[in-house]
C-alpha cells in the first residue's frame, strides 16, 4: 500500500472530522450533566428522564438522519462552486425538514395520550408528562438547525457547527442549574425544568445559526440561494429522495438496540444495568467513527461532484485505515480500563460483574462498527443512499432480530448474547455496505438524486 497516496486524505479527514468529534464529546457531556443533575434532584425525576427519552430516542435519531441527506447535494454544488444552487438546497432542505418534524410532532404528541399504557411506575407518571411536553418544544428547532449544520458540512465547514452546538451545551447547563433548582431567582422546576431549558436552547442555537447564515461574510456566497424560492418543488424532491433513506435505516438501526435493552430486561435489572452502563462506553468509541465517517461523507461528496470515481475510493479506504487504527485505541482501552470504565457509572459489584462478561463482545463491536460506519458514510456521499435501506433491513432486521433470538434466548447466552447478536448485525452490515459502495458509479450527486 502506497501510504504517499492516502497520506493527504488522511489530512484531510483529520481536519474536517475532528471539530466533528468534539461536537460529539460535547453532545455525551450534556447527556452526563442532565443525568447528573437531574438525578441529584430527586429518584422520580431521573426515572421519568429515562422513560421520557427513551421514547424520542428513535424520532430524535431519525430526525437527524434525514438532515444528513443534504450533505451530499451541498459537497458536489461545492466542488463545482455553483454557491446558488447550494443555497437554494439547504432552503429545501429547510423546508423538508420542518415538514418531517412537524409531522413527527403530531405523532409524538398523539403518543403522549397513551403514556399510561407503557406500564411505568404512577409516581413518574406526572414528571414525565411534564417533562414529555416541553421536549415536543424541542423537536422543531432541534431538525432546523441540523439542516443547517448538515449545510456546513457540506461545504466543509465543520468548525462552525461545532461552535454553536458548543454554544447550545452551555446554555441548556445554566438553563438547568437556573430552573431545575431555582436559581438567581427562577422558579423551582425539577425535570420540567431541565425540559425547558433544553427547549430553550436549542431554539437559541438555532436562530443564532441562522442569524450567521443570514450575516456572516463567510457566507454571502450562498446567501442568494437561500433568499430564492422559485420552483423548489423539483428541489425538494432531490432532497427528500437523499433524506429519507437516511432517516428509515438510522431508525432501523436504533430500533434492533432498543430491542436489544428490552430483551436484557427480560433477565434482571443488572443484566439490564449492565447492558446500558457497556452501550454508554461503547458511545464513545461509536461518537469517533462517526466523526471520521462524517468527513469520509463531505470529501466523497466533493469527488462525486467532480465525477472522480478513483478520488472517492481512494477517501474510502483512507477513512477505513484511519477509524480501524482508532478501534484498536478504543478497544486496548476498553480491554485494559474496563473495571475502572465500569466503576465512573455505578458501585454496584454485581453490574460491574456483568458488565465484564460483556467486554469482549464490545471489542469486537468496535472493528464492525468501525468498518459499516466508514463504508454506509461513504455511500451517503455518493448521493445514492437508496441501498441504505435495503442494507438496514437485511442486516438488522433479517439478520439481526433472528441472531438476536438465538443468541440470547435459544443459546441462553443472555445480555452477553444480545450484544454478540449485534456483532453479526454489523458484520453483515459491513459486508453489504462495502459491496454496494464498490459497486456504485460515480457521478454527480444532482443528477443521481
């Protein structure tokens, strides 16, 4: 292997992948904060927090994954510097993601009428309707802003995306010590509190974002665009088509992992508790690969609009030898910290027992999740992500919920079971994406959509 080939795309995945991964790193610290603060007010609150959560995870997921389909569209406008075009995509994309939140809303809040049906204890049922409400708040600005910063990626600006979600974990951390425990004067709120602040903070990122679109010099040249409104209908349909595979296999795949916790539930509460403390580990391994493959996504986009097939496998492989050196950091970590990486998240000997058996299983996890990554990114920058949803279905659910079944309840191997049914999920995963990613023609991305 001719290491002077790939030595600049390995610069240049560095550069636009590391903002990316301190974005995410911000994105768990908040997850620790509001557990953390909301678990020193009191035991119902933390327990409604995860009830409530845990039924956005998927909307929230899939939200996200549907602004990711703009990226593709926006890198080959960007190669080809045709800046209009770029902005009157990422209105579009504005458009269709407001659309799609919208209606996500009216499901969730049709949703929140059957909360008593879930089976949860009725002291937390009164916290989480509270707190269920002011998260609906949320969801709004929440697909705005990722539009706009899926934009920014795609026109290899990562750094600003980062600063202002940056900007958002430090305004939803004093919104929280300000209103969950009345502070300064405001109202004593507990959760509802903590769902207000998080409301409120991203409604601030988000018109702070687009206020730097509508002002900032680093944007005037697509300023235009965005202002043009004119026949946008064949436009949003480039980007929806770009969008909602993304959006249908991201909610596949978070969905097998929530089976996975229902199922680790069937076994005990330590199993259970040991499932969520090793997926909270696994994150950040996950977070890494996903930064990288985020960049893997920009620079195949930008060889797609130029039409360089060789270009766009040449970052591919560049993105595969970058996050399998990172799988091999992560897992000599996981390997030789793995008590003390158990211990941050509870005292329990008993979970952190359990815990350990699932260790080797998440070390294979990181090289799988590590490859499906890479390659599922690269085939999102293609533009031509209609096979995502082929290899979602196969891989998690023909392939996954089968292996899930006999490895944890057929084999008996329990919570241990569960996580290595994982393993052939990303395995097949890995093997199909790389297939259909090899396989693609590259050509612009406008014209493929």
């Amino acid at each position: 292997m001719d290491f002077k080939l790939y030595r600049p795309r390995y610069a240049e995945l560095l550069k636009l992948g590391f903002p990316v991964l301190l974005t995410q790193l911000g994105v768990i610290l908040m997850s620790f904060t509001d557990t953390m603060m909301v678990g020193a007010y009191g035991v119902n609150e933390l327990a409604a927090s995860a009830f409530v959560n845990s039924v956005f995870l998927i909307p929230m997921v899939m939200l996200s994954g549907l602004a990711a389909g703009i990226t593709p569209l926006v890198g080959a406008l960007f190669s080809q510097n045709d800046f209009h075009e770029a902005g009157r995509t990422a209105r579009a994309g504005l458009q269709i993601n407001a659309i799609v939140a919208t209606a996500f809303i009216a499901i969730m809040t049709i949703i929140y009428f059957w909360l008593g049906l879930f089976g949860q204890p009725e002291d937390i049922m009164t916290p989480s309707r509270e707190y269920y409400i002011t998260l609906l708040t949320a969801m709004l600005p929440m697909a705005l802003f990722n539009a706009l910063s899926q934009t920014s990626n795609g026109l290899t600006d990562t750094r600003t995306p980062m600063y202002f979600i940056l900007m958002g974990i430090g305004l939803n951390i004093f919104g929280n010590w300000l209103l969950i425990y009345g502070n300064l004067g405001c109202p004593r709120l507990g959760l509802m509190g903590a769902g207000i602040a998080t409301s409120l903070s991203r409604w601030l990122t988000f018109g702070s974002m687009f206020a730097m679109y509508m002002w900032s010099g680093r944007y005037q040249n697509i300023r235009a665009g965005i202002a043009d409104g004119e026949h946008l209908g064949e436009l949003r349909g480039k980007v929806w088509n770009t969008s909602y595979p993304v959006a249908i296999q991201t909610g596949i795949e978070c969905a097998l992992w929530s089976i996975g916790a229902v199922v680790c539930g069937w076994f005990g509460k330590i199993q259970l508790a040991a499932y969520q403390v090793i997926n909270t580990i696994g994150q950040l391994g996950f977070m890494t690969y996903m930064s990288f493959g985020v960049a893997v996504s920009i620079k195949v986009a930008n060889c797609t609009g130029l039409s360089d097939e060789r270009g766009a496998g040449l970052v591919a492989r560049a993105g595969i030898h970058l996050n399998l050196v990172l799988a091999t950091i992560a897992s000599l970590a996981m390997l030789l910290l793995s008590r003390q990486l158990l211990g941050i998240f509870t005292p329990d000997a008993d979970v952190i027992a359990a815990g350990e058996k699932l260790i080797l299983p998440l070390l294979m996890y990181q090289y799988l999740d590590a490859t499906q990554l890479t390659f599922v990114n690269a085939i999102r920058g293609t533009g031509q992500v209609k096979p995502l949803l082929s290899i979602a279905s196969v891989s998690y659910i023909l392939v996954g919920i089968p292996a899930l079944w006999v490895c944890a309840l057929l084999l008996e191997g329990e919570s241990v079971g569960v996580y290595y049914s994982f393993n052939i999920a990303l395995l097949a995963a890995a093997i199909y994406a790389a297939i259909v990613f090899k396989r693609l023609r590259i050509s612009p991305v406008m014209d493929n959509a």
